[in-house]
C-alpha cells in the first residue's frame, strides 16, 4: 500500500451490516482526513503540546505518545523542541499505524530521538517518562480497565512530570450531551460528511467507543495520585486535560 493519505469514504456507501470499527489498513490510509473531519480541535491540541512540553519537559526527558497512531503527537514535538530536548516512545495496537509512523518520523524528524512500537498499552512495562501523551485512546479501552491504566501511567511519571488526556466526553446532563451530540454531527456534516456516513460510523463506533464525563476523569485521576488536573481546552464534546504529578508525590499505595 502506499503512504499516501486519502478522503475519508469508508462508511460512504451502503451497507447491510456495519461491523465494529478497527484501525486496519483502510482507516490507516485516510486517517489524516478522518481525524481532521471527525475530532473538533485536533490540530489545536496538537499544536499545543510542544507549548506544554516546553514549560513543564525536564530537559532531555523520555515522552510516551500511547495509542499514537500516524506519530502527529511526535511530529508537533519535534516542531517545536530540539533533538535534545526529548526521546519519544510511540506505542500502537495496529501493525499498519505502526508502521506508517514509523516511516513519517523517520523521513521528518531524523535528528530526533524517535521510535514507535507497536504494543499494549494496558500491559506494557513503562519506563521513567517526563510526559506522557494520551490523545483519544481511553475510549478505547473498556471502562473497567481505565483505573488501571491511569495508575500505571501515574506510577511511570517522574515526580514534576505531566499527563496530557485528550478525549471525546459524554455530559451528565441528557438534555446538554443530546445538544452536544447533534451540534457534533452539524460539524460533520459541514465538514462533508452525508447523514449515513455519520449514522454508519455511530453504529460502527457503539461499544467500541465508551466515553467518560470529565467529572468523572477529574476524578479518576484524583484517585491515581496526580495532585491537580484541568481541563485546558474543549470543543463541543471533545476535550483535553492536563495533570500534574508533585515533584514529591507518591502513590496512593505508599503514602
């Protein structure tokens, strides 16, 4: 296959049974569109992160980018920071995003400290890590496995380091999460998607995609350990935090 990127047209025709979305080969070649298209903010917070690593990024300190995909999160990195300033561990289920990203960090950032693996975010043995990036792969995860996750990442963070969580987000409120999904499908729509693309894709994405509150993020990180979180940024239904482990914080386990 080759490395170009195309429209997003997967959910464009009819079908008689949508199966459960995946990141396979098909995804992997319009992901760039699909991702511009589908998540409001993207290229914000994106933009972003090299701001926040920046100021918060202890000098030459190790960054994961877990569920990183295409790598954009090490690419906004590596636009702002120089090749000594950080090494970057990329970490993906799919087989093809790995492999995608580990061509486009080569041929884009080869004076920098990159590498992408592909793996199991829930299972893999962390190293010390100045920041960890986790763009809109939570939801992914089913919602009894997140705790889990949240502390490993909590554990892995040196002390002084920051966790930045981008994720869709439901509103407790029915009334407001309903006004929230519509304006949400109003953005799709004028961004080119027809209404059986986005009734498709919903049905493709139920189960597979489990979103949280932001209360409740709030208060799983809380839990984890991390002294203060915000929410530093939101668009209808997508949002991002950021939160901060104390330089003398310990875990809840050994405080």
């Amino acid at each position: 296959m080759s490395d170009a990127s195309y429209r997003d047209a997967i959910f464009s025709t009819p079908l008689d049974r949508v199966a459960r979305f995946s990141f396979d080969e098909k995804v992997v070649a319009c992901f760039p569109d699909m991702i511009r298209r589908s998540v409001p903010g993207y290229g914000q917070i994106l933009g972003m992160l090299g701001l926040i690593a920046a100021r918060h990024l202890r000098h030459g300190a190790h960054v994961y980018d877990l569920g990183c995909s295409l790598g954009a999160a090490g690419l906004a990195l590596a636009g702002t920071l120089p090749p000594s300033a950080f090494r970057y561990t990329g970490v993906d289920l799919s087989p093809a995003m790995v492999t995608r990203a580990q061509k486009t960090l080569a041929a884009e950032c080869p004076d920098h400290a990159m590498e992408v693996h592909e793996g199991d975010i829930r299972t893999l043995a962390y190293d010390p890590a100045g920041m960890i990036v986790l763009n809109f792969t939570l939801q992914f995860l089913a919602p009894e496995e997140r705790d889990a996750v949240i502390d490993q990442l909590f554990q892995a963070l040196e002390p002084g380091g920051v966790l930045v969580l981008s994720e869709k987000i439901k509103a407790a409120d029915e009334q407001e999460n309903a006004w929230l999904v519509e304006r949400y499908h109003d953005f799709k729509r004028a961004n080119g998607y027809s209404d059986m693309e986005i009734s498709q894709k919903r049905t493709a994405l139920e189960n597979v995609l489990v979103p949280d509150t932001l209360a409740g993020h709030h208060e799983r990180l809380t839990r984890a350990g991390f002294s203060r979180a915000h929410t530093w940024y939101q668009f209808l239904n997508f949002a991002s935090l950021i939160a901060f482990k104390d330089a003398d914080a310990l875990a809840p386990q050994e405080a």
